[in-house]
C-alpha cells in the first residue's frame, strides 16, 4: 500500500487515500474525506511504480 496525496476535484482540498500497489490497473469510486463527494480514482502500477493517477468528479 502506498499513500498518495492529491487535490479533490469537488472542495480543490488536499486529501490522501492508500493506493494498492500489488493491482496494476483499476478503476474504483471513493469518497472525499473532506466534503465526502465520490470521486472517481483511475490508477495504474508498472514494477510497483505508479504510471498514472487521475481523480475525477462524478457527473450526478
């Protein structure tokens, strides 16, 4: 597991969430720690080394 630090794309605060580094590619749906709007996580690993990062907002 690996701590990631980014800016939430609904209250643009900084928030962390524990990425899985044993997955090499996912799509998932967490909530902000913060305002607790879902946010959508895409993530990938190569080599245990994160390649890609995106966290989007849900269109509702």
């Amino acid at each position: 597991m690996e701590e990631h630090f980014f800016q939430c794309p609904y209250c643009w605060e900084e928030i962390s969430m524990l990425l899985d580094t044993s997955v090499r590619y996912q799509v998932y749906v967490e909530d902000c720690e913060v305002c607790c709007n879902p946010i959508e996580l895409t993530v990938a690993y190569e080599d245990a080394v994160l390649t890609q990062f995106q966290a989007s907002s849900i269109e509702q």
